[in-house]
C-alpha cells in the first residue's frame, strides 16, 4: 500500500510518500511560502531538486508535489492511482477525537469547531484535506491528531484550577501536543528495547524547538507538559513556557500591549532566543557556552533544569520510571542537554553513560550503563511513519 502523508502548514506543505509494504519513503519534500513571492518547492527524494513556481494557495500546491510524483524525469509513480491513501498530521482534536480516524463530511464539521483552540493550525491542515479532495475526490483521507495520545490523561492531571464554568462554556483545559511523537517512541523504545510498553513506566522527552515531556504509563499517557496551548510547559526555542498568569498582566500593562502583543512576546520573542540574546539554535548556544559566555550558560542551565524538573515531577505521577527517551532535534542531537538533564539524577536510579552518550547522533541507543535501574534512551521520531501506519490500517479495515 502506498500512503501519502501531508502536514500542512499555513504557507507550508510537508510530504513524505511511503510504500508500506516496507515501511520506506518513495518521495519527499515541502513547498514554502505559499501565496508569497518566492515560493518554492524543494525537493528531499528521491533526487534533490528546487522548483521556483508561483503558489498562490494550497490547491496548486499540492498540484506541483502531484507532479512531480509522476514526472517522467524522477518521478515515483507511473500514475496518481497508485496512491491507496492520504494522511494528514492535524494539530488540535479537542476533546472529540482519541484515535485517528477516516475524514469525512462529520469528522471535518468537528473539527472545524476546534480550530478555535489552535487558530494557526487547524485551518491550515483542513486547506490540505480540501485540496486533495479537489484534485482527488475519490483518494480515502485519514486524519491523524496531535491531541489525540494526550485524552487518555485522567481529569485531575488535564484541568485547570479555574471555574468549572470555562471548562463546561470553553473547553479550557490541558490539551497538549506532539502527541503523534510521544505515541511513535513510547512505542517504539519497548520494540527497542524487547520488552512490552503494558508493563513499563516510561517518560518521553520530545526535545526540539518546540519541546514537551509525556509520562506514558502502560502504554497510556497519563500527563504531558504543554496544555491549552504549546506554549506551556517547558523552555523553548522561542516560547517562555512556564510562567506566573501575573507576570503577564503585568507585563501588559506595564509594556502597554493588547492581546496579541503579549501572545507574541510570549510565544515567539521569548524562550532560548530571547533570553539567551543570542539564537534559538542550541548548536549555537552550545559553542557560545564553551567560549565562557555567561549569559549561554545561564540560558542552558534554565533550560537542562526545567527538562529535569519535569522528569522528576513525572517519576512522582507514576510512582516511579523505568525508561527515559530522548528524541525530536535537539534530543537526538545535542549530547550536551541530555548529558546536563542526567546527571545528579542517582536518587532517580539513573546511571548515566557519558561515553555512550557522546558517541551517539538521531540513532537508537541506550546512553544509561549497564547497570542503571532506569533505562535511558535516544530514539529518534518519525511522526510520518506513525501517521503512515494509522493511515494504513484504517483504509485496510474499510
């Protein structure tokens, strides 16, 4: 089977084609700047190109990716027939949706009804599914939702001390994301690992620019860092995270900005880059650290602190941990965090291998010695496969 897997953006389109039958990529690559001058389609696979076209909307979008699927120069397929199945990434389910599901008429409507909690978001997936529809009407569609792994959390981990009246009226409640990603390692650690995910208490760090920790117990996620929004939770590449409700009526008022003006501060002029004065980039951080930059080591301190926090916090809700994973940009690739969230951890039965963890980029590995009685683990993500994999078999059982 071979399924297409869309993550929409609102000026962006990601794709990866996939043939199931062995769980490789065909095909991949993203368009950016769509309906903006300059916009381009780049190609990732099977051979390395950039096309310079005018994109004014999704629709032409995905007819240029469509293309050149097919072209007779490097193209994957003989024909768009070939294509069993559509999966999007869609962010925000709300509290309708716990699994991955077919898209139809009804599914979309609910959906639609969500895009209030993830304004950015949501529209832009649904420009995706309409898309296809337009220029595939016939080709199943299957939704695959963010939000979804998080609705097993029980309500006392999800809810907000508010009145009960904006949760019952708006829905305001602990949502969290990268949902897709926390489900795929969780998962796929215990296959690592040869042991059985019903039977293990694990906490998934999913540590990239945006970033967010997940206590998986059983194989249910029972907590998770990010809430309402992604902005909750954890120091980011450009999101503060945790912050008193206060600092930020303060703030408004002192800086005299409406609602927007606040939400961008927050959410992208904050974090490592607004702290740091520096980058976002944690390569960048790093080397500035090790050139004796006070304000870059600061800025990793708060940052490594914070990772730690959570997996304490999260060892605590479980009533204890036996796996810790690693993964997303900066988790598979940055040593130095994972070494600075692991060590002074012995109280959690964490025993740390420095040399194990140096050694190891984006490949799956065990970074704790032989001897720790929690497992740490670098496993890289792949949100694609997963959304490829529920895609598959829900058309199957069609």
């Amino acid at each position: 089977m071979k399924i297409l897997v869309l993550n929409c953006g609102s000026s962006s389109i990601k794709y990866k084609l996939y043939d199931m039958s062995q769980a490789s990529v065909m095909a991949a690559g993203g368009i950016e700047k769509i309906g903006l001058e300059g916009a381009f389609l780049k190609i990732k696979t099977p051979v390395a190109k950039v096309i310079n076209d005018d994109i004014p909307d999704h629709d032409k979008g995905l007819d240029l990716i469509f293309k050149n699927l097919v072209a007779p120069k490097n193209g994957v397929l003989a024909s768009l027939d070939e294509i069993d199945a559509v999966g999007h990434r869609m962010v925000h389910g709300g509290e309708r949706f716990n699994q991955s599901v077919m898209l139809t008429d009804e599914v979309l409507k609910v959906f639609v009804e969500c895009s209030e909690l993830a304004p950015l978001h949501n529209p832009a997936n649904l420009k995706g599914v309409k898309a296809v529809s337009a220029l595939l009407p016939e080709l199943p569609q299957v939704g695959v939702f963010d939000t979804a792994f998080h609705q097993a959390m029980p309500d006392y981990a999800y809810m907000y001390a508010l009145p009960y009246e904006l949760y019952s009226k708006y829905h305001i409640r602990r949502y969290g994301f990268h949902g897709t990603s926390h489900r795929f390692v969780s998962q796929r650690v215990c296959d690592f690992l040869g042991c059985n995910i019903k039977d293990k208490k694990i906490i998934t760090c999913h540590i990239g620019n945006g970033a967010s920790i997940a206590a998986v117990k059983y194989g249910q996620c029972v907590d998770t860092s990010m809430g309402l929004t992604p902005l909750e939770g954890l120091m980011m590449g450009t999101r503060c995270g945790d912050i008193d409700a206060g600092a930020v009526t303060y703030l408004q008022k002192k800086l005299g900005l409406d609602v927007d003006g606040i939400s961008d501060l927050l959410n992208k002029k904050s974090g490592v880059a607004g702290f740091s004065e520096l980058s976002s980039d944690m390569r960048e951080l790093e080397a500035a650290e090790k050139a004796g930059d006070e304000r870059a080591i600061l800025t990793l301190k708060m940052y490594n602190y914070r990772i730690k926090k959570y997996i304490g916090a999260y060892a605590a809700a479980m009533n204890g941990v036996d796996i810790i994973v690693f993964t997303a940009g900066v988790g598979e690739n940055q040593f130095g965090v994972r070494s600075g969230v692991c060590h002074d951890m012995e109280w959690l039965g964490i025993k740390f291998d420095d040399e194990k963890n140096d050694a190891v980029r984006s490949e799956e590995a065990i970074i704790s010695t032989t001897d720790s009685k929690v497992t740490v683990c670098l496993i890289p993500t792949d949100e694609e496969l997963m959304v490829a994999t529920d895609t598959m078999n829900i058309v199957s059982k069609a």
